[in-house]
C-alpha cells in the first residue's frame, strides 16, 4: 500500500510540474466556482451512494481497503464543500491549490479502494464523476494539464 502512495504521490507531482515556458489558463472565477459546486453535489452523491452499500464481510485486507475508502471520500466531501465556500467567497487559484491538488491525488487513491471493495461499479461511477468535474477544473490550475483517467487493472 505504501508503494502505491508512493507511486500516486510521485505520478501527481510529476504531472503537477509544467515546462518553463507553458502558462495556466486564465482565472475565471465564475466558471471555477460553478464547478466548485458542481464539485460539491458530485462528492456528496458519491459518500451518499458510498453509504448506501452494504459493509464488505470478506477478509481483513477488504476491511481495511473499505474504512481506507470511507475515510477517503470523506476527505473528498469535506475538502469540495471547502472548496466550494472558498471560491463562492472570492478566493482565486493561489488560495484552493492547495485543496485542488489534494483532492486530485485523494480520488485516484479512492477509485483504486473502490476497484477493491465493490465487484458493482456505482461508487465507481460516482468517483468518475467527480474526477471528470476535477478534470475540468484541471486547466485554471495546471500549466500543460494532463487529464486524470480511470485506474484501469
């Protein structure tokens, strides 16, 4: 598990690193906050399908994936509606870096927990709309974005 830490933490910071001369899109703080909203909604649909599964019975190693994953998508809630207020209130990109890079690196680790505890796919399909909300807010942050896909195994 810590490998795998290890490899999404040096994955994002590589693709967080941009060539010298690449620049982020313009700021546009309407249409940032509108996904920082539409953020919100999607990770509240996903802790709420989240919870609405039944508790994994299998072994220990599925036990831990799912207290990891319940505990992931309830940084992701906590850090989007965050987020969200943050920008409502004016914040610009300086001031949600911070929350953004996080929250891209917390959803793939929480796709990957979701591969393991459910054989169904929707929390799945939640996370992947929260990620493609995440991946549209992507080019105000990053200069020379990369598009964060699915955990494909």
């Amino acid at each position: 598990m810590f490998a795998v830490r290890c490899a999404v933490l040096a994955v994002s910071i590589f693709a967080l690193a941009a060539p010298a001369n690449a620049t982020v899109q313009p700021w546009d703080q309407k249409k940032v906050t509108e996904l920082g909203e539409q953020l919100e909604t999607t990770t509240r649909e996903l802790w709420e399908t989240f919870r609405q599964q039944p508790r994994p019975t299998l072994g220990q190693g599925q036990a831990n994936s799912f207290f990891r994953l319940q505990q992931q998508l309830r940084q992701l809630r906590t850090e989007a509606r965050s987020l969200a207020r943050m920008l409502d209130d004016g914040a610009g990109r300086d001031e949600t870096l911070p929350s953004f890079e996080s929250m891209m690196q917390t959803i793939r680790i929480a796709e990957e927990n979701a591969r393991r505890v459910f054989t169904g796919t929707t929390v799945r399909d939640r996370a992947q709309a929260a990620r493609e909300v995440l991946n549209q807010m992507t080019p105000f942050y990053q200069a020379d974005p990369t598009v964060l896909e699915p955990v494909q195994r």
